[in-house]
C-alpha cells in the first residue's frame, strides 16, 4: 500500500493540503494579472490619464514600504529554517517580526491613502489606482491574520514537531504577495508617464 | 495484495451505519452524497431554467409581444441562461465529478471533503439570491446572462439593491464555489490515484475533468476581476467601463469572454470523456486511440484559452486580432476532430447494444457535430459579422450545450444511475425519454438557424411576420422538451424507490468504479485499493485491469447472492 491510497476515510488528507494551496495561489494569481492587464489596457489609450490638479504619485514611500516588504519576505524564510532546526524560540521571533513589517507596510499604505489629492471615483485613474493597491493591500491583512493563526498553533505543545503544512503555506502566500507588490510597484509608481 | 484481504469473507467492508435517506439534507462529506446533492440541486434548478424556456418560446410563437412585458421578457432571457449555466450545468457536472472521480481512480473521498461540502452549499445560496432577485423592485438582471456594460450598469431606480447586483453577487459565488470544487478535483486526480495507475492508465473522463478543472483555475479569476470592477462601476461610481469617464465597455468583454469560453470548454470536456467512457462499453471494443483522446483534452484547454475575442468580432477590434482569433478557432477543431475520429474509430464493427445511454451518446455526438460544422462557419469573420447577435448564434450555442452536453449528462446519468443508487432505471422509460429529447432539440434548435440567416436578433420580443413559419415549429419543439423531462423524472423517482436491485457490475464494463459494490461503502476500496496493471477499456482483450480481478469479482458476486 503506498502512502497515497492508505488515507483515512473521513476528514482531511493533511498531505495533500500544500498541493491545494499551490493549486489555489496559481489561480489567485490571475486575479492579479487581469487587474494588471486591465491597467495597462486602460492607461495605454486614456487621453487624460491623470485627474485635473493631480500630477502624479509620490514614490518616496511607496519605496520604503517596498523595502519592508521585500525584506519580509527574508524574515519568514529565517523563520522557517528556525523551524526546519527545531529552534522554536527562534521561528517565533522571525515570525513576529515579520509580521511586524507586514503591518507596519500595511500602515505605510493607509498614511499614503490618507495623504492623496484623488478618491476612487476620480476617473480610471482613481479607479485602478485604488482598486490595485486596495485588493493587494487585503492580501497583505490577510497574510498577517495567518500568520498570527499559525503563532497560536505554535503554542501547542508538540503540535509542530514534524514541521507544520500551514506554516509553509503561509510563507508561500507572503512571499506571492511579495512579488505581487513588486510587479504593482513598478506598474503604478514607476511607469507614471503615459 | 495483503493474505487477509485474500480471505477477507466480508470484503469489500460492508456498508457503515448511516445510510438513512436523510443524509441527502443535511452537511455531509462524502463525496457521493455530496454527488447526489449537486445532481438533484441542478435539476430543481433546470426545472426553474425550463419553465423559463417555455415561456420565452410561448412569447415567440406569435409575432406579436404578447404574451408578457417586454421588459418582463429581457428578465426571462437572462435569467433562462444564468440558470441554466451557473445553477444547471456547472453544478450537474460537479455532481458527476463528485460521484466519478473517486471511484474511477480508486480513492476513498475527495482530497478535501469539508471543502467540498462548502463548495456545494453554496450553490443553493446563491440560487436562492439569484431567485430572489425576481422580488426586488426593477426586477432581475435584465442585461443578458453576459451582463455587458453600459447597459449592466444601468441603474434606473436607483435602489442599491438592484437585480444587476444580485445577479452580480451571485456570480461570484458561484465563482468561489467552482475554485474551491477545483482545487479539490485536481488535487485529489493529482495525488490520489490507485496504485499502478499512471497518467497513461487513467479513464478518459478523469482526463476531461483534469483539463476542465485547469480551465476553471485560469479563467474563472479573470471573470471575478471583470465583475468586481463592474459592481464597482454600478455600485459605488468608479467608470472603469464608462466611456464618459475614460473607461473602456470593451474591456469587460475581454475579461467576460476569458472566462466564458473555456467555460464552454468546462461544460463540453467532461462530456466528451463521458462519449469516451460510454462507446467503449456499448460497442464491446477499446477506446480507439487512447492516449491521442487524453492529450486532445490539453490541446483544447491550450487553444481555448486564446479564441475569446471571436465572441466579439464587432465591437470594434483591431482587424489583426479578428485574423488572429479567427485562425485559432479554427484550429481547436482539429483536436476536436480527433476525438470524433476516435469515437467513430471504436464505434465501427463494434457489437453495439443500443440501451437508453448509448442512443443519448450517439445522439449527443450527432448534435455535436452539426454544432461543430455551424461553429467553424460561425468563427469565420464575415460569416460572423454577418450573424452576429442573431438566431444562429443562439441555435449553434443550443446545439452545443442541449444538444450535446445536456444529451451526454443524460447519458452518464442513465449509466452510472445503478452505480449510486443500487438500483436500475426502467429502459422503456429511458428510449422515450431519449425520443422526445432528440426530436425535441432539433425541432426546437434546427430553426434557429435559418432564422438567423434571414437576419432575425436574438432576445426581442415581438418580430416580423416573415419569421413566423420557423418560430412556430421551434417553440413547438421546445414544448417537446418541456415534456421530455416527465418520463426523465418518473424513471428517476420511481426507479430509485422501487427498481430492480442493481448488480455491481449491470453493463458489463470494465473500471475501478465497476468493482466496487453498488451502491459503493462510505470509503469505497477502503484499505483494499486494487493495483492497476493495464490500461482503462480492454473490451474483447480479456486483459484484466487490476490484480487479483477475479477474486474480486467472485467475492462480489458472492455478495450479491446472499443478499
């Protein structure tokens, strides 16, 4: 009997749960593509990009919130090999930290929201501009709700001592969002002129 | 093969404990409930779709709009094709997976049975939402089951309630229902089969689920993308799609059409794994290129993905575009043709049995070959142009989704029925159903064709008298639909009541699934998976297709005799 046919007949098959996951990010992820190529279809042939009195974004900030994010990415990946080591002390406080980066970018974005001459009905560029750092910006929360889950389940005495399915599952999903942003970055803030 | 499963005297396990018929209401993780589940779900809904039919077709029998309002009649319509899509043919089709996919490789449920019960309870949901729409002040969506701007983003009462965003919401369910059935399915193809059984040893069907399933996992989230953005537009005053506001009407239907032709492809894949599975076994002879059948599958999930815009054609796109889909819906009807070869292939000097299935199978393929022929003519630009957005769109759209989809669900329903239910549809019931179906459809579907080509459009009301000849002898056939599906539900009923108990095994064919018991146990191997060791449709080879296939049979038929 191999290991894939030997399942229990109720409940979930745990080996299978990172498959799911892959399977479910490949799909997530035209979401964003079709957002994306939206985008571009719509900038490309606007007359008018920009709304009147608004003359264009500020990258300064944006920028640093993609250092903290892209340097994220590296805290749940030591966080991991922590855990690989069964150093469960150490996966704790990498993954504290990175969550920390992830709200500290998420409010890195809500100043930015704050501070903007435009709203979401401000023509297509409004629009989008909203529409893509907001449906990014979700993702970002709900990798940090995750990964606070998985630092609870932590806590569970033995729970992780073979390695943990939802953690890397959850460092898969930020290191997506991760370059989800980086994609978002250079489409939104770097490519300003039409 | 363990020596105990050798003198097991009870195998397979015999049935667990609740097999009360309640299970069928309530939250249930067993794929085969939840199969059964989706199957009855559809069809409520299929009866709510055809009673829109009937009356769309009662309008259309007299020139005059006289039957219901005109603005009444733009509901219908729409409503007529979102059921009949998102609530009949997406669901029915979950429901075979549901029942099939499992036995057929030889797992014991789904790769995740909890997620699979939410994905099916979901539909009744958003069916509830989507009917509940028919009460809301403006009444439904009435902007066609595509929804296109900037009529879909019309909202004359201005309530925020609206039949648009209802119809809106629940398209969206409906999307997370079919992702979340998705990555179920193809995780549990991916991971779960029997052992021995490789690619290349695997049904057809599960072929046809595997490509329709990656369809679903593309394309599906660039529709959500597309009716978020709408929702936006008609909710809460961005203009994506609004020319006044720099937005652009054409883009939803790149993103609207990404989706829904593969969804085509989603509803017609499964089919023609159920055309490959079914032939075989009425003809007595083996799939006839096997894995040519297979790999087609992915060679129309790569083509589909790249023909959209033909749906298109004149809302203003580039000449070089219109060449280019032109050209790649022309080629997908190679490997379609493939698969028709193949199925003639195992056909010819086959020793054919024409049971209730068969004569759907055969059918279907008839209707799907007309469908093919009018597609090509339809993806030809000038024929396109000439068409578009009249009756012939509709008849070749009918042809392909009543006429054969809707004929191969039937199919597979009649085949697989004592498989599930441990009992065995009544075969006069069945042929009748099958006569009235096929008459049925043609008379109902063929005139839309020269209607079409004298020019009439689709979804109006009233028309000119000069249409009248053709759309009598439709709405006539489309009545005979209406009563087709009396002796469907009679013999469904009444068989599953009180039919002749089923054997496991009652056509003779050959499958992991025809191993099993009928109906199968809660887990159905169980810790006994049988090994493969051949290839799927060995009819006339005597080749066995597991290990110890006599002894499983003989343990079975033991079975069946202490009964």
């Amino acid at each position: 009997m191999t290991a894939t046919t030997g399942q229990p007949a109720t409940g979930e098959h745990p080996n299978h749960n990172l498959t799911g996951f892959i399977i479910f990010l490949c799909s997530e992820s035209v979401i964003f593509l079709a957002f994306f190529s939206g985008f571009a279809l719509l900038k490309t042939s606007a007359l008018n990009w920009l709304p009147a009195g608004v003359d264009g974004l500020e990258w300064r900030m944006p920028l640093i919130n993609t250092v903290v994010l892209v340097s994220s990415s590296g805290t749940i990946w030591l966080a991991e090999r922590c855990m690989a080591k069964g150093n469960l002390p150490g996966f704790r406080a990498f993954w504290l930290l990175t969550m920390a980066l992830g709200a500290y970018f998420l409010y890195g974005q809500a100043v930015e929201w704050g501070g903007l001459q435009f709203g979401f009905t401000s023509g297509v560029f409004g629009g989008t501009f909203y529409l893509l750092t907001g449906f990014h910006g979700l993702h970002v929360a709900t990798g940090v709700f995750l990964m606070g889950l998985m630092l609870v389940k932590s806590f569970i005495p033995q729970n992780y001592a073979g390695g943990e399915q939802g953690v890397q599952a959850t460092s898969l999903f930020w290191h997506f969002v991760d370059v989800i942003w980086i994609i978002l970055f250079v489409l939104i803030y770097v490519w300003q002129r039409s | 093969m363990t020596p105990e499963f050798m003198t097991s005297a009870t195998f397979p396990a015999s049935p667990p404990e609740n097999r009360s018929w309640t299970r069928y209401f309530g939250f249930n993780t067993d794929a085969k409930v939840i199969g059964i589940q989706y199957i009855v779900t559809a069809f409520f809904f299929f009866l709510i779709g055809g009673l829109l039919a009937m009356i769309i077709r009662g309008e259309l029998i007299t020139p005059a709009a006289d039957l219901v309002d005109r603005t009444v009649y733009n509901g219908i319509y729409t409503m007529h094709g979102t059921i009949m899509l998102f609530l009949f043919i997406f669901p029915v089709l979950n429901g075979l997976n549901n029942l099939l996919i499992p036995t057929m490789i030889g797992a014991p449920d789904m790769a995740f049975p909890r997620l699979n019960a939410v994905a099916f309870w979901l539909v009744p949901i958003f069916g509830s939402l989507l009917i509940a729409s028919f009460f809301v002040p403006g009444g439904p969506a009435y902007s066609g089951w595509w929804s296109y701007p900037p009529v879909s983003i019309q909202n004359p009462l201005g309530h925020f309630v609206n039949g648009q965003g209802l119809w809106l919401t629940a398209v969206a369910l409906s999307g997370v229902s079919s992702i979340m059935g998705a990555v179920n399915f193809v995780t549990t193809i991916l991971r779960m089969r029997a052992p021995g059984m490789g690619f290349f040893r695997m049904p057809v069907f599960c072929w046809t689920a595997l490509a329709a399933q990656s369809l679903q996992l593309i394309g599906l989230p660039a529709l959500t993308g597309g009716a978020v953005m709408l929702l936006m537009d008609l909710s809460f005053g961005t203009s994506f799609y609004q020319a006044e506001g720099g937005g652009d009407p054409v883009l939803y239907q790149h993103f609207f059409w990404f989706y829904s032709h593969p969804a085509v492809y989603v509803i017609i894949l499964p089919v023609f794994g159920i055309f490959s599975e079914l032939f075989p076994v009425y003809s007595r002879k083996p799939l006839f290129g096997y894995v040519y059948v297979s790999l087609a599958s992915f060679i129309i999930v790569g083509l589909g993905l790249i023909v959209w815009v033909h749906h298109f054609f004149t809302s203003g796109v580039p000449q070089w575009m219109r060449n280019l889909f032109m050209v790649n819906t022309m080629l997908i009807s190679v490997p379609t043709g493939v698969k028709v070869f193949a199925w003639l292939g195992t056909i010819w000097r086959g020793k054919l049995r024409l049971t209730t299935p068969m004569l759907f199978c055969l059918g279907g393929l008839f209707n799907f070959v007309f469908a093919g022929i009018t597609g090509v003519m339809l993806a030809t630009v000038p024929v396109d142009i000439h068409v578009s957005n009249t009756y012939f769109v509709v008849g070749h759209f009918h042809y392909v989704i009543y006429g054969a989809a809707v004929m191969g669900i039937f199919a597979a329903i009649y085949h697989w029925f004592p498989k599930f239910t441990g009992r065995m549809p009544y075969e006069g019931l069945g042929k009748l159903h099958f006569l009235l179906t096929f008459v049925g459809a043609n008379l109902n579907f063929l005139p839309m064709h020269p209607l079409g080509l004298m020019g009439m459009p689709r979804r109006v009301s009233s028309y000119d008298p000069e249409f009248a000849f053709w759309n009598v002898l439709a709405s006539l056939g489309a009545f005979l639909l209406g009563v087709s599906i009396i002796p469907f539900l009679l013999n469904m009923v009444s068989a599953w009541v009180r039919g002749p108990k089923a054997p496991h095994n009652p056509w003779n064919a050959i499958g992991l699934e025809w191993l099993l018991p009928s109906p199968p146990p809660e887990d159905n191997f169980g810790e006994h998976v049988p090994t493969v060791i051949s290839r799927p449709y060995g009819y006339g080879t005597g080749e066995p297709l597991v290990e110890n296939q006599a002894e499983i049979e003989r343990q079975l038929t033991l079975q069946e005799a202490s009964a």
